[in-house]
C-alpha cells in the first residue's frame, strides 16, 4: 500500500484541508477521492497526491452537490 494525499478544492481553488489515505493504487485512490467529495459538499473536486506524483483530479459531477 502507498500513502495518497487527498485536497478538496472549492471553486475558488482553496483546500482548506487534505486527508492522507493508504490505496493499492491509483484506481483505489480515486475512489476514495470520490467518497470525499461526497463528505465536502463545498468542494468543487479532489486533487490526488502521491508523494511529488500527481496522479489525477476528480471532479464532481456537474449538478450533484
């Protein structure tokens, strides 16, 4: 497992906060990406860290908050 760094974004590109999580990879990250957006109704997406490595940006899907 690696260590992924998780920041929920508002709109206007502030994360006030960010989670660390253990995946076994990216595909298991983004999911956890995705249940946080569901825990951070202001956020308008989760920037994904490992280490220096971005690994993606999930976005919320448009209409769901």
């Amino acid at each position: 497992m690696e260590s992924y760094t998780f920041y929920p974004t508002s709109p206007s590109g502030i994360s006030a906060t960010f989670s660390v999580e253990y995946c076994d990879n990216d595909a298991e990250a983004l999911i956890e990406a995705v249940l946080l957006l569901e825990e951070h109704g202001s956020a308008e997406k989760v920037v994904i860290w490992q280490g220096p490595r971005k690994v993606m940006t999930c976005y919320r899907a448009e209409g769901v908050h």
